[in-house]
C-alpha cells in the first residue's frame, strides 16, 4: 500500500491543524516508531479496521480495556439497555452502588471504593488521601512507571535515583514535584535508602505491581513484599497502581495474583470496558477520610456516569462469572511467547521477552528489568519490527515501552497471522 495515498494520511494532516500532533494522546502519533498513525473506522472482535479498509489483529486493545475483544455483545446490549434510561443525572444511581460491590467482592483488599472518571484521576486521589491519612508529603515513585499526567507524578531521576524529582513537562512547577522521590524498579535498596533518609515523612510508595509503561515489566521476587515491609515499619500507605492489571491479571488483579496485598488501589482500563471510568479504592479507615465524611476533598461531575458504568460492570460480571476467561488468556498469551521465540531466536543475537498473564513485550537486549535497561535496549530494530507488523495486519503498541494486551477475541486464525508476520521480518536490509 501507498501510505502517501491513504484517508488516514489525509485525516492526519487535517488532524495537524486543529489539533497539537494531530493527536489526543501523544503515544497514538507514533512519534517513538515514526511514520504516520492509521486512523481507525471500527473495531470487531481481534480486529482493527482503519479509514482505507485495511484488517488488524489488534494486540493494543484500547491500551487494555478490551480484555473480551471489541463489540462483545452482552457489553453492547448492557449499553444500549442504558442508553434507553437517559445519558447523565448527576446523582446517585443503584449501578454506581453494583459497580462498587463488584469491584470489593473480586478485589482483595478492597473494604470501600470511589468512582472517577478516569486512571489518572484515581492515582491522583489516591495520592491525596495518602497524603490527608498520614498528613505527610512525600512519597516515592519508581522510574518508568506512569501514574497519569498530574503534577506530581510527571518527574523524572535527575542526577541520580535516590534524588528529588525534577519536573519531566514544561508547565510543571517545581513545588508540585519537591516532595516525589525517584527510586527503580526491582530494586528494593533504593528504596530502604530513601526511607532510612526520609522515613518520617513519606506518605506513600505507589507502584505499578507489574509495570507497563516501559514495556511489561515484571517484579522480582521479594521486590513487592519488601515495598509491604519497609510501608508497614514506616506507616506509609503502599498504593498499588492497578490501572493496567486490575481485573486483567486475575478477578483481583496483580494483587491476587501475586499474594501481595496494598493500602489503596487504584483501577482504570478494564473497570469501564472501554469507556471512561476509574476508581480507587482500599481500607476502610482510609476510604472514610474521603468527603463528604472526611477532610480530604475529591469530586468529579461525570463520576460513575450511567453509560460508562453499564459497560464497565457488564464487562466485570462476565469475568466473576467466567474464570476460565483468565486460563485461557494466559494460555494463548503464552502461545504468542512461542511463536516470538520460535522466530526471533536465529534472527536477533540479544532479545528477551517479558509476560505475566495477557500482558506481554518483546524487547532486543538480553534483559529488560527496569527503565533503565528498557532503554538501553535496541529499539530501532523494534521500531523496524513494528513496521513490518503493522503492513502485515499486526497492530502492536506503537513504542517499544509499551505492553501489548491480549483479548479473549484472540484465537488461532489469529495467531496464525501474526506467526507468519513474525517469520518473514528480516532484522537486515
């Protein structure tokens, strides 16, 4: 295909006038991997299609959400029942109650929980009931794992790991970021570090269980539980950052998953099924500081819209009513490991593969355990692989530091054609 004569080129160039990068989300202008993104029409099943016609196996999923596929259709009729009773009231409604009471019966840990409308509204909530709770200021956040785009989470290292953070965006200012502590992944000694120097006053450690903004990024062991440990000697709240694993990597998350229980939650992607619904939750005795029967403020007009709800809980009653959704997604996540292994190991000298559950990433170099590693890594033969992909009706994240998420849509015709999309890449010229 001419990409020079497709619509989603046209539309990008229109998009570039009106609006910054031609995109909402930065990710989606495939800046990291170049080229120009497709614009997408409709979405069935496995499948992307985008404004030419052009068929995609789509291994981003709406950047997990779409764990049961696109279109599922008890989702749908779930939805449109919804849509007949009215679009937003602006109060209280029994579904905002029933979403609340599913997440606390899947979710270890859970005692009592809050609705927003998005991930990034949940880890900042989170953070500020943390802080209100504890009525301490700092906190620590480990490098390469992204918690949204409020204030205080957009830092990065600076001069070293165990430093304060420095802002990471123009039109951060310095005082939103003076009290976030930079620490790394899989490595519990910079954190004990940070605590024996900082220990009366953090309020928090928050953490992506199994990271996924540098790729999929999986703890090692002792990692999470010395983090339990080091909070619980302190009295700093240990917030789990489930955005991406909740409700994907188990009914209870990486939480369940992995035996590691937190203070706060914070949830998104999976809960709303592809709308827009977060929410944070935890125990009790934190939750009650929340107003209006706490000191601690947070509201949202659109918090536990109707619509959004009604997709979001159908899709968690399928998943409490069908476990063997959770087997069959690690099984066939495995499978894709196999076919990367089976083309990539006499094609490329360094790679490695990272999975947990049906989250998983393909990197070149020979390990990738934390940011640091991650981008060390050889992404331009990513870049060229994602490319190839890509002509051959393989969508994959558009960023080597992203996790591919898989549906339960996903069966063998599909992973048929992403093996032979694998088999003809050449790493050379």
């Amino acid at each position: 295909m001419n990409l020079t004569q497709t619509q989603s080129l046209r539309l990008f160039d229109k998009s570039r006038a009106i609006i910054p990068g031609g995109v909402n989300s930065p990710v989606r202008a495939f800046g990291s991997v170049g080229g120009n993104p497709r614009f997408i029409e409709k979405a069935m099943g496995a499948y992307l299609y985008d404004a030419d016609g052009q068929s995609y196996v789509d291994f981003i999923n709406s950047w997990g959400p779409m764990i049961l596929g696109h279109a599922f259709e008890p989702i749908v009729e779930a939805v449109n029942k919804q849509l007949e009773k009215g679009f937003s009231f602006g109060a209280p409604t029994e579904q905002e109650l029933e979403m609340a009471e599913m997440i606390c019966q899947m979710a270890p840990g859970v005692e009592m929980v809050r609705l927003v409308s998005s991930g990034t509204e949940a880890c900042m909530s989170a953070l500020r009931l943390a802080r209100g709770y504890t009525k301490k200021n700092k906190f620590i956040k480990f490098a390469g794992c992204y918690h949204g785009h409020a204030d205080p989470f957009l830092v990065k290292a600076g001069s070293g790991l165990m430093s304060f953070g420095i802002p990471g965006s123009a039109g951060v200012p310095t005082g939103a970021t003076q009290d976030t502590l930079i620490a790394e992944f899989n490595d519990l000694a910079t954190v004990e570090a940070l605590f024996r120097e900082y220990g009366e006053e953090m309020a928090a450690v928050i953490v992506e269980p199994v990271a996924g903004n540098m790729g999929c990024i999986v703890p090692e062991k002792g990692f999470l539980e010395g983090l339990r440990k080091v909070c619980s000697e302190h009295g700093a709240v240990l917030i789990f950052d489930e955005v991406m694993t909740g409700f994907r990597l188990a009914q209870g998350g990486a939480s369940e998953r992995l035996g590691i229980d937190a203070d706060l939650y914070c949830y998104g992607k999976v809960i709303g099924g592809g709308m827009p619904v977060g929410a944070f939750g935890g125990k009790k005795q934190m939750m009650e500081y929340l107003a209006p029967i706490g000191p601690v403020y947070q509201a949202g007009t659109l918090s536990g819209n109707p619509i959004a709800v009604s997709c979001g809980l159908a899709t968690l009653r399928y998943l409490n009513e069908n476990k063997q959704v959770y087997s069959d997604l690690d099984a066939q996540t495995a499978s894709i490991e196999n076919i990367i292994h089976e083309n990539m190991k006499d094609k490329v000298e360094n790679y490695c593969v990272n999975r947990m559950g049906s989250m998983i990433s393909l990197h070149f170099s020979k390990q990738v355990s934390n940011y640091s590693e991650a981008q060390q890594a050889d992404n331009t033969t990513f870049n060229k692989l994602f490319h190839h992909l890509l002509n051959e009706g393989v969508y994959l994240p558009p960023s080597a530091f992203e996790t591919w998420f898989v549906s339960a849509a996903v069966g063998d015709l599909e992973l048929d054609r992403l093996s032979s999309a694998f088999k003809s890449f050449q790493t050379e010229p």
